[in-house]
C-alpha cells in the first residue's frame, strides 16, 4: 500500500492505511522508549514489542490529533483492527496480544507485561532499532 501516491492523488486512505501510516510516523520520530525500565517497547532482532496500553493511546490519541474519527475507542477493537490488516502479529494462539516477560540482564531485572508485537522494518525501514540487552519470553 503506497499511502503517499494515494494521499497524491487525494484519496480517502483507509483506518488501516491510517494506522501504518500512524505507526510508521511513531516508530521513525523515535518518541516511544524503548529497552529499558519504564520504556513502552523492547526490541528483540527484527520484532518490537509494544506495550498494548501505551501504544493504543498513543495511535489513538495521534490520529484524533489528525483528524481521523474513525479509529475505535476499544482497544480490543482497535488490536483487532491492526490483527485483521496484518500490521501486527499474532501469538502463538493467533491472538493479538502476547503476554510476555521481559529479562533486561543490565539490571538484573524482569516484568511481565502485554504487548503487541511488530516487524519495525516494515514500518522504520530507515532506522536503526538496538535489541535490549536481556530477552524476551513469550
């Protein structure tokens, strides 16, 4: 989907247009702390785990700031939404949100928290995400 040629050409873009043009824009502004003690995302390889609250406000909060009325209040809804659009992953039970505990080894210390978890190449291509230092156990 090349959200800027339809933007060009002053198509309507879509709620799921929206949201990986949404969280393109916020992985790539780099707003969102990530790999650390109190941060909303840990990045493991390829994959980056979202906080599921956290970033559910902010997509939210960014595309009402847009413009854009369509997004649901429901977070359920709005994971079903990024679900059903392949922008992010399912668990191992093909659900949207994985719950996981985070091991940062620099601090001795581990959480477990839900997330839902994407492929940041696909949204940041350009940008250098670092793994944490720890793991992530599904």
């Amino acid at each position: 989907m090349n959200l800027a040629a339809e933007q060009a050409r002053g198509a309507t873009v879509s709620l799921a247009g929206q949201l990986k043009l949404t969280l393109s824009h916020l992985l790539q502004s780099a707003t969102i702390p990530l790999n650390k003690k109190g941060a909303e995302g840990f990045v493991e390889g390829e994959l980056l785990y979202l906080m599921s609250k956290p970033i559910a406000d902010r997509l939210r909060s960014t595309l009402l700031e847009r413009g854009i009325t369509s997004v649901p209040s429901d977070n359920s809804r709005l994971f079903n939404e990024l679900q059903q659009h392949q922008l992010i992953r399912p668990n191992a039970d093909d659900l949207a949100i994985w719950k996981c505990e985070v091991l940062l080894s620099e601090f001795d210390w581990r959480q477990t928290f839900t997330f839902i978890c994407v492929h940041w190449p696909t949204f940041a291509p350009e940008a250098e995400l670092e793994s944490l230092v720890g793991h992530i156990l599904p």
